[in-house]
C-alpha cells in the first residue's frame, strides 16, 4: 500500500511526455523518444504497485520492450522527420495538457476504463 503515492509520481511526468513525443520542443529533443520514457515509467509504476503473475508479465513485458527499443533506437540510423521547429511553448503546451490528462485519467478514466479506482 505504501508504494501506492510512488507510483502515483512516477506516473506524473507520463501523460506530458506521451504529448511531447508529438510536439517538437525541447523535451523532446533531451529525451530523443519521450514516449519509450513514459512506457517506462508506466511500467515501473505498475509493477510497483500489482503482483499477480498476469501483471509481472503484463507490464514486465511493455517495460523489456521499451528498454531493448530505446536501446536499439540508440544504434538505428535517423531519418529527418520534418516537423515544426522545436519551441518551449510545445513543452509548456504538452506539460500542461500531460497534467490535465492525468488528472482526467486518475480522478475519472481509470476506474471507468480499467475498472480500478485510483481516488476512493
């Protein structure tokens, strides 16, 4: 029950990075694939706080992949993708729509959608 509020800041930053991953800024930049970085931290916040077997595997296995993408992504030659030029605007942008949406998402979308509340 304790790591509850750990994983509830792990999934923090999640829903802003998922945004930023569309919008070219200086997040995204950092971070090359914010959204591998998000499939983590969602992950890691799951396994945290389920422990059946089907969970271990479940996000386990969404956790393994992000690690070996990203690595790989780090050998893999880029193509230019052309996009906007980067501004911190799309980060203030992608973090504050990342924030609502997790407020959405814990207040409202988890129980309806997954079936477990988050807030009692």
């Amino acid at each position: 029950p304790g790591l509850r509020n750990v994983a509830a800041i792990l999934m923090l930053p999640v829903f802003p990075l998922l945004f930023a991953a569309y919008m070219p800024g200086r997040i995204k930049a950092k971070l090359k694939h914010p959204m591998l970085v998000a499939v983590k931290l969602w992950a890691l916040a799951h396994l945290l706080v389920n422990g059946t077997l089907a969970d271990v595997v479940l996000f386990g296995a969404f956790l393994a992949w992000a690690v070996v993408d990203r690595i790989s992504f780090k050998h893999r030659e880029q193509r230019a993708i052309p996009s906007a030029p980067p501004g911190r605007w799309n980060d203030l942008l992608a973090i504050v729509l990342g924030l609502g949406a997790y407020v959405l998402f814990v207040v409202v979308l988890h129980a309806r959608w997954i079936g477990v509340p988050i807030v009692p």
